[in-house]
C-alpha cells in the first residue's frame, strides 16, 4: 500500500459510471495524494491539466482511459471513465475494490 493513502468517503453512483470520494487534500497537496492514488491502482498518468481551482488527470488502466479529478470549491474527487460503456464499468468497480482499503473507518465520539 503506498504511504500515507487514505480517503474519508468512497462511493460509486453505476448510473452515471462514476466513484466519488473525499480525501483530507487541497488544491495545493492534490498533485502528490494523485500520484499516490495512480500507483495504488496501477494507473498510468497521460495527461495533466489544472485550472484556478481543478485538476483534471488523464489516466490509463489496461487500456481504459480514465479521468480524474478534483474540485477544491468542494474539496470533493471523482474518477470517471472516458467512455461509458459496459466494460468501463467493470473497470471502475474493480477499482472501487482497490481504494477501499484506503477508506478510514469513521470514529464514534461516545
């Protein structure tokens, strides 16, 4: 597992072929959690391109071309496939199985 991974929420919407999550990053440390991220999920980084408050990566999985991105505005991520169809799905639930050992089981205060 690589060091220091870890995201506070994890959740895929299979309508729209998308895994949302949350990690404790900004815009400024987004760079360093990605390349963390691409290399847990064995993703291979293609293109980078940000903006005054996103990023948006490029990625590569077997030969699916994923996007990434992140929103500082709502501190909110999403990894989505290019092109929606059935085998890109599998790809990102497969994926889903990949970052949730990364998930931080949430505390109870009592």
């Amino acid at each position: 597992m690589p060091a220091q991974l870890s995201l506070n929420s994890l959740e895929y919407q299979a309508e729209q072929q998308v895994i949302a999550f949350t990690a404790a990053v900004d815009y400024d440390s987004f760079s360093s959690f990605a390349e963390r991220l691409c290399q847990a999920l064995d993703c291979r980084v293609i293109e980078k391109q940000w903006g005054a408050d996103r990023h948006q990566w490029l990625l590569d999985f077997e030969d699916t071309y994923l996007e990434l991105h992140y929103e500082d505005y709502g501190q909110v991520s999403w990894l989505t496939a290019k092109s929606h169809h059935p085998q890109s799905a599998e790809v990102l639930v497969f994926l889903l199985g990949l970052m949730r050992p990364y998930l931080q089981a949430k505390r109870s205060l009592s």
